[in-house]
C-alpha cells in the first residue's frame, strides 16, 4: 500500500489537493481533521477535551489521535493507497504511531497567504486567535516533523502559492 502525506500550514491548500490527488490515483483519504470531529461527538472525557481543545486551536493528545489513525489504516489494509492529510503533527504523535510514508508533499506558502486565504474559507474553529496559535505551533512542532522526512530524502517541496491546478499537475507529475 502507498502512503502520502501532504503537509502544509493553515490556509496552504492540503485538503484541497488531498482529496484531487486520492480522486484522481483512486486513493483513500485519512484526514486527521475529519477522524477527531467524528471522534467528539461522543461522549466520553476523552472526546469533551479532544472537543475543547480544537475549539482553542489547541493540538489534542497524541494518544487518543494515534489510535484513531492507527485503526484507520488497520481498515484500509487492502486499499491500493492512502493520502494522509493531518498526521503527524508532531514528533511525539510519530513515536506513538508511525505510518511510514513513501512520500510527503510539503506546500509552501507565507503565513500571510495562509491567514488571508482562511479569513475567506470562515469555518467556525478560524477566530484569530485559533488561526494565530495553529500557525505558532505549526512552526515549532510540524516543522521539525518535516525536517525528519527530509533527512529521509521523501519531503517533495511545492509552491503552494500557484493555482490549485499548477499544484496539483506538480504532485501529479511524481
Ligand atoms: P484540520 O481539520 O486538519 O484543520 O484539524 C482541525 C483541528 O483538529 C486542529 O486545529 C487540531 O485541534 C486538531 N488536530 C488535527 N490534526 C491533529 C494532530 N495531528 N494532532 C493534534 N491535533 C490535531
């Protein structure tokens, strides 16, 4: 099974190409994002403070995310592919569970295009204060993340200021 990664800050189109490029190699989707939400409506502590923290803009606890991606990819065993959009965030979240990439797309865009273009999106978790700490902790713990699969010789570099078209024809080109 491949695996893919696409990283990028807020705002950087991730989603965007996730879903055109699982669309497009009929791939599966894990998104991060989409696993918690499902994840909050129950409720257990766990899911009222996973709840509580992405209403802050808060990371939640590694544990409790691993698993649930854990479990994702244990039922997609047999898919021809994955692109994961949301995981890891962290290092520690890759010392707790590790899906081993083949490769990862990182979009590069400023934090100024990524703020602008999350003020147009309006979702309800986008308050200025969430947008400015996701873009903080992006930098101090996503980054190191990519630095590592770097190392690795797997991190792919896009512009992700270009069209959403000129960026997907980059990822689809490797
Ligand atoms: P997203 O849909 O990817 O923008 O994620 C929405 C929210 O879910 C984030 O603001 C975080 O609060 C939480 N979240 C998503 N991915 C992770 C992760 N890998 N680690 C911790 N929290 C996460």
């Amino acid at each position: 099974m491949k695996k893919i990664l696409i990283t990028g800050v807020q705002g950087s189109g991730k989603t965007t190409q996730a879903n055109l490029l699982a669309e497009k190699k009929g791939l599966s989707l894990v998104k991060a994002g989409d696993l918690l939400r499902e994840f909050i409506k129950g409720d257990s502590e766990a899911s009222k403070m996973a709840a509580s923290l992405m209403e802050q803009g808060e990371l939640v606890d590694d544990q409790v995310l691993a698993e649930l991606v854990k479990s994702k990819f244990e039922e997609l065993k047999d898919a021809k592919g994955v692109v994961v959009d949301g995981y890891p965030r962290r290092m520690s979240q890759m010392a707790q569970y590790d899906p081993n990439f083949d490769i990862v797309f990182n979009l590069d865009i400023s934090d100024e295009v990524g703020v602008q273009r999350l003020i147009e999106r309006g979702r309800a978790d986008d308050t200025p204060e969430a947008i400015q700490k996701r873009l903080a902790w992006y930098h101090q713990e996503t980054e190191p993340v990519l630095e590592h699969y770097r190392m690795k010789g797997i991190l792919i570099d896009i512009d992700g200021e270009k069209e959403i078209e000129e960026v997907d024809k980059e990822i689809m080109s490797h």
